[in-house]
C-alpha cells in the first residue's frame, strides 16, 4: 500500500479519543477499545489518492476491519440541520463530506489493515473511509468528526482541488512497463482499473490501429479494483504504443488523452487514458 502524507506523521498518545460533535443531540468521545467493541466489519477496499497521474503507483487493495460509521450517528443523534461531517487529524489535516456519504454502509472507520493493527504511517489508531472517494476526503490519525450546517473548506479544497474527489473511471497498464523491452514473441498485457463504487464493465487495449477487449477479474464488490489482460503477438520488431481504457456500468468510458496539470490528475483525479511504449527486438 502507498504512503502519503499532508505533514509527518503524527505522535499519537494512550488518552487518544475520537470526538463526534456539533449539531448532534449526544456528543461522543470514544477511545479506540470503544471503537473495538462495537460490531466489527472486515471488507476489501481499494484506496487511491487524488494526486494519482495517469498510470501511477498511489493506488492499493487491503482488506479493512473496523467498525461502521452509521451506528455511532444513530448514537449521537443528528439534528436536521446538519449537511456535512467535518473531519480534523492528529496531523491538523482538515476535510468535510456531504451526509450522503457518511449514510452510505460503506463509510466505517478502521483499525486494522490485512489483518494487523494500524501502523503510525497507515494511520494508528483510526482513519476513515467512505465508498467511491479518493483518499483525500479519507483522512487518517481522526480525532474529531464535527456535524455542521455549512461547507467547510480543507486543506486540499481550498488549493483547487475537488470537493467531491470522487474516484475517475480510469484504467492502469502495469505490464508492459514504459520503456520495457520484449522478445518477438506473444506478450501479456495487463492491469486494473478502478471506479467511484461502480462496476468496470470493459476495459480495451489497443495497440496499432484497433481497440480490443481484454478479459476482466472483478472484485468482490464493486469497490475493489477490477484486473484486466490479454495476450498480444507482436507482428514485427520495433516500437509499440499500448493504450488502456476502462467503461463503468454507468456508461463512462474514458475519452481524455491529454495528461494535462499534474498527470491529468488536478483537481478531479485522472480520467486521462494511459498508454506506454515498449520495444520489441530484433532477434
């Protein structure tokens, strides 16, 4: 799994708690043994950052365990006039999220990742996820959720990038490599591609003049990657491109080939179809 971080990693100490307040009619403060005991839920989860360019390593699959997020709502009560959820770090990392995501039974927070604890750098003792959003929106080392009737801007909002951070429908080539070198003969071609909690329905790779389909290995949900490959026979020795591009059960097929600002990653995440070259030899 990919590390990032907004600042170094944060000192957190044995009286840690996470606070859930503002418009809700029963504040919280629930340390991480707290957290523990609440119903357990263990899923697979693709996590990739915003800053992502095209074709770029800032992407994982772990499987999580913690707890849901909605029950620990349902506790503390949200007044009517709440629309967002504010988060703040040990880190001083800050970000806040429409109410429909943190309703979704796909937001929970997590305490362990494939199956051991949390580490300082993936967030010990407690981050957050919601389904189909980039890792910006997901800040590790919690510490505060407060419920709040206005947007509230974070860090990274309020430098241009989205508020929404959705996952683009985007499609990875991890074999060939750029710049790799092949014999003649046939080569696989592979790799993932990734969804805002939507099903990849296709990925095409095309290398020449025709696009063709490759074979896919779906996740068991639609918030896990989706492999992809196929087997190509180059026809002569020399320079290749390789393009990959996905289409999602809601009709996006990826369409951009500029790389633009960043990757193609500023400010949305990359929808940016990625393509390589490789070499094949002579003899």
């Amino acid at each position: 799994m990919y590390k990032q971080f907004f600042a170094t990693i944060p000192h957190t100490t044995a009286d840690w708690t996470l606070t859930i307040d503002g418009l809700v009619k029963k504040p919280l403060a629930l340390n991480l043994s707290d957290i523990k005991a609440l119903p357990a839920i263990e899923v697979m989860r693709t996590l990739e950052c915003i800053g992502n360019p095209v074709g770029g390593p800032l992407v994982g699959n772990v499987v999580w365990k913690g707890a849901a997020l909605k029950p620990l709502f349902d506790e503390a009560g949200l007044a009517p006039s709440a629309v967002r959820a504010a988060f703040e770090a040990a880190d001083e990392y800050r970000t806040s999220i429409d109410l429909k995501y943190i309703n979704h039974p796909g937001a929970f927070v997590a305490y362990e990742m494939n199956g051991q604890p949390l580490t300082p750098e993936h967030g010990f003792p407690l981050r957050v996820f919601f389904s189909g959003s980039y890792g910006q929106k997901m800040p590790k080392w919690i510490t505060r959720i407060e419920l709040v009737d206005r947007d509230v801007e974070g860090y990274w909002e309020a430098r241009g990038w989205s508020d929404v951070a959705q996952v683009q429908t985007h499609a990875i080539i991890k074999q060939p490599a750029g710049l790799s070198t092949f014999a003649l003969q046939r080569i696989p071609v592979w790799g993932i591609a990734n969804a805002a909690d939507v099903e990849i329905v296709k990925v095409e790779v095309k290398i020449g003049d025709d696009w063709r389909e490759a074979a896919l290995l779906h996740g068991p949900t639609a918030e896990v990657w989706t492999q992809w490959s196929l087997d190509w026979t180059p026809p002569a020795p020399g320079r290749y491109t390789v393009l990959a591009r996905a289409t999602d059960a809601n009709g996006r097929t990826q369409t951009r080939a500029d790389e633009g600002v960043l990757g193609g990653a500023f400010p949305n995440g990359t929808s940016v179809i990625h393509r390589v070259v490789m070499k094949i030899a002579d003899g």
